[in-house]
C-alpha cells in the first residue's frame, strides 16, 4: 500500500496581491504525475485545501479537475478540512465526489464511524484503514463551562481531542479485526504540535484554549499524517508522526527549507518507508538583505529579461530614516527582471532590545527605556508614521517632565 501524504495547499491564496493559479497548476500536475510513475493507491490531503472559506472560481476548478484526474488513475482521494477551510464549502459537493473515489471529511461528526475510512488500493481491495481527524473545533469535542479558567480550557480541549483520536482508533482496531486482514492503521490530523517549528504564514489554531497537541496524546497509529505547519518536520523524533509541509513558499520566509510530499509506503500491515519526493519551486523568489550598497551587488545578479520575474523580498539595514528609501529600491531595480513584492527596514536594534527585555524586570527599568521598548515595536516606515513616531517622543518627554515637578511640588500652572 502507497499513500501520498500532502497538506496546506491553500488554492486560492493571494500573495502581496499575486495570484499563486500557476504554481498551484503546476504543483497538482506535478503531484498526478507523482502518483502514476510511484504506482500510489491513495492521497491523503491534511487540511487546508483552500486558502479562504470563499475561494475564488479559478481555485475549485483546480481542485475538481484534480479530483477527476486521481479518479482516471484509478487513486483514492482523502480531502480533509483544515482552519482555513470551509465546512459547507467542502460538503457542498461531497456526496457528488464520494462517486469519483473521493472522500471528503470536512469537520468532526457526531458519528465517529464516518471518519472511519477504509482505503482501496488500485485493485480495489482493502488496503489500509483511516482514523480520519480534520481540524477540530472546541465546539465540536466539548461544551464550554462558565467559570472555566484558560488553563482548564486548554486541558479540557486536548483531552478531548484525545479521546476523539483514542476513540477512531479503538474503532480501527475493530474493523482491522472484523476484516481478518493485517491493515495498517493511519491517522490524520490538522493542529499544532508541541515543539514544531512554524512560518510567517501560519496563523495561530486553538487561539486562548490549545496551545499544542503533544506527541504521545497520539494513539499508536503506524503513520501520521499532519497539516497545519508548513515546514516539513518530524513531531518528537517519532518518525511515523509527520507534518507534510505547503508544495509551495506560502511567505518568504519558507524559502530556506525544502517543499515535499510524503511517500508513504506499507507492508505487511507495518510502516516501510517514508520518502520525501522534493517539490519543484515553480515561481522564482527570493529574500535579499543587506544595506544599499550590498543590495546594489545582489540586484547586479538579476539578467534584465527573464521567462518570469523573481519575486522579492527585501529588508534594508539602515540605521538613519530614509525618506525616499522606496524610490532608491525601485531605481535600483530598474532593468531588471525582479519584482518587489516586500520592502522592510531591518530592525537589528528592536530584536536586541527585545532580547534584553527578555532577562530585564519592569523595577530595573525607568519610564523612558520603558516608552523605549514599547516604541521599538512599531514601525515608522514612511514620512507621516516617523512624523508620528517624533510627536510621540515629544509628548512622553513633556509627560515626564510635568510628573517630575508634580512630585517636586512644582506647580507646572
């Protein structure tokens, strides 16, 4: 049995107002290609399929030609619901889909037998059973108390999430008996794992009640597939526990790590092999950083005529405002077959602050550092927000001063 493990597709996201139909049209063929030359039985898609919960017409045509390409392979689909999904969207057309080898699990239902998958290989004969988990919400695992503390929030969330997976996989084993066949058991899940690393574009799940899912909460499934975090990672050095990553760069800062999929392979009712298949990078991006001067060399590289643009991202280090920071960029750029999707000044003294903060106490720090570090968190990037930044400074000095003679006994009047 071969499985494909994929997440975090996001058809339909708008990237600094760029659309991503391209990749995402050059990741699915690339993927159906994937599955036919590995001879895969099945795809499980962990969540987030769609960027928004009302994605734009050019992104279900994606997702329903994709949907009637696995079906001519012959491959089983599995399309899970993630945060950003919308339940009703995903259901509008399950049922229809249920008819081309597609199953779709959009939230928790009230019957955990419908999560209970059974996966056909190509020959159509059991191949492996799925404990079938998409994003869950509070609401959908437990009913909240008043009075509760955030703290027992939290715990009664992951408990609950728990007992969901414990509850499918006793309902596995079950099945596995009923069926007399040595079926590997595979779950799925969309959440944050504690001690994974995440990117700029990941929002937070579960905001002020799970602050993540730890590893042995799990049940002893023989594999594990995750979305939600967009790196490609193993979840606490427990190798059959996986989070597949985004096929494409979601935010720049995902470019220093690789895109895959997961190619998961069983025998003998056991896990085999877990093989990342590299994703191709269809879009050319980079992130440049440096001062103007550095900048002026790393632009040099770029060729002034190019089958695509790169897109940019780039952070200046300055230490002095400059007001015209954006134009001398543009000029710089001019000729060359870039694009500058984000510009941002390098903020080397903010994170030294922060860190300080970090070991320092509010006792062992005067007012004005206080207003410092409260400062060093905005960002003045423009003529009118640095004009804003000055008039700030001005009025927390006269504060400070009329508080000074205030305590002298002073009559500022």
């Amino acid at each position: 049995m071969k499985i494909i493990h994929t997440s975090d597709w996001h058809l339909g996201q708008s990237f600094f107002t760029k659309s991503r139909k391209a990749e995402h049209q050059a990741f699915l063929h690339w993927l159906l290609a994937q599955a036919e030359q590995q001879q895969v039985d099945a795809i499980l898609v962990a969540g987030d399929v769609f960027d928004t919960g009302t994605p734009p017409s050019y992104a279900r045509e994606l997702y329903n030609e994709f949907v009637v390409a696995c079906n001519r392979l012959g491959v089983c689909l599995v399309v899970l619901g993630g945060n950003h999904d919308s339940v009703s969207v995903l259901n509008e057309s399950r049922q229809l889909l249920a008819c081309l080898n597609t199953y779709v699990v959009a939230s928790v239902t009230d019957d955990p037998e419908q999560q209970l998958l059974t996966l056909p290989k190509r020959d159509g004969s059991p191949g492996a059973l799925l404990c079938a988990v998409p994003f869950v919400r509070p609401r959908d695992v437990l009913q909240s108390r008043a009075g509760e503390s955030g703290l027992a929030k939290r715990q009664a969330l992951g408990s609950a999430i728990q007992q969901h997976y414990q509850q499918l996989y006793q309902l596995a084993l079950s099945k596995r008996e009923a069926l007399e066949k040595p079926l590997p058991i595979v779950a799925t899940g969309h959440l944050s794992a504690l001690g994974v690393s995440q990117s700029e574009s990941v929002r937070d799940i579960y905001i002020g009640t799970l602050d993540g899912f730890a590893a042995d909460a799990f049940p002893p499934a023989d594999y594990i597939a995750l979305g939600h975090i967009h790196r490609p990672q193993i979840v606490g050095k427990k190798p059959h526990i996986r989070y597949s990553g985004s096929p494409i760069a979601l935010s720049f800062d995902e470019l220093g790590s690789s895109k895959q999929v997961l190619l998961v392979q069983f025998s003998d009712g056991k896990l085999e092999e877990v093989k990342p298949l590299e994703v191709p990078r269809f879009q050319a991006m980079a992130l440049l950083k440096g001062n103007l001067s550095e900048l002026e060399q790393q632009l040099s590289q770029y060729p002034e005529q190019a089958e695509q643009p790169t897109w940019l991202s780039i952070e200046v280090t300055l230490d002095d405002y400059l007001p015209d920071l954006q134009q001398r960029i543009q000029a710089l750029c001019d000729g060359k077959a870039v694009d500058v999707l984000q510009l941002r000044r390098a903020r080397s003294k903010q994170r030294q602050s922060l860190s300080q903060q970090q070991q320092e106490t509010l006792t062992e720090l005067t007012p004005q550092q206080v207003f410092e570090r409260r400062l060093a968190l905005e960002h003045f990037d423009d003529e009118n927000t640095y004009a804003r930044k000055t008039r700030l400074e001005q009025l927390f000095t006269q504060v400070l001063n009329d508080v000074a003679q205030g305590d002298s006994g002073e009559n500022p009047a």
